[in-house]
C-alpha cells in the first residue's frame, strides 16, 4: 500500500468510526483485499494501467496497478472524491 492509500484508508476509518460503522468498512475492505489478492486480473482497467474495485456497502474503491505480478494499491477513494 501506498502513503497515499494508508491516509486514505485512516482517514475513512475515522469518519466510519465516529458513525459506529468502522468494523463493518474494516470487514468490507477486507472482504474486497481477499478478491484482489485471488483475482487481480478479472478487474478490469479502469484508467490506463490503473484498476479499481469497488466496496459492496460502502461507496469507496480500491484503486491500483499491476507490476511484475505484483499489486500495488495507490488510493482508496470515496466515490465522490477524485483521484489526483
């Protein structure tokens, strides 16, 4: 994961946390990590060589690459914010 995507996924935590929702977006970013990790290629490209997939019950995204069989996650975006 990217420093990027580590603020990301903090600063969703918090806002989940002070809803009392933050285990469920911990359960659901898990659920969405083990599909990356099984099936990287089955998703499909969103923006040049970048990826996203998105959380079942919240409305964010995974967004990453693929490089030398190796997944690297740059950010996890709200599906209001915008990937810079």
């Amino acid at each position: 994961m990217s420093k990027d995507s580590e603020k990301d996924l903090i600063t969703a935590q918090c806002y989940y946390r002070a809803k009392n929702l933050e285990n469920e977006f911990n359960d659901d970013f898990k659920l969405q990590l083990e599909y990356l990790k099984a099936n990287p290629y089955l998703i499909q490209l969103y923006y040049r060589q970048v990826r996203r997939i998105h959380f079942s019950q919240f409305k964010y995204s995974i967004h990453f690459i693929i490089r030398n069989e190796i997944v690297y996650i740059l950010k996890i975006l709200g599906h209001k914010q915008y990937y810079n």
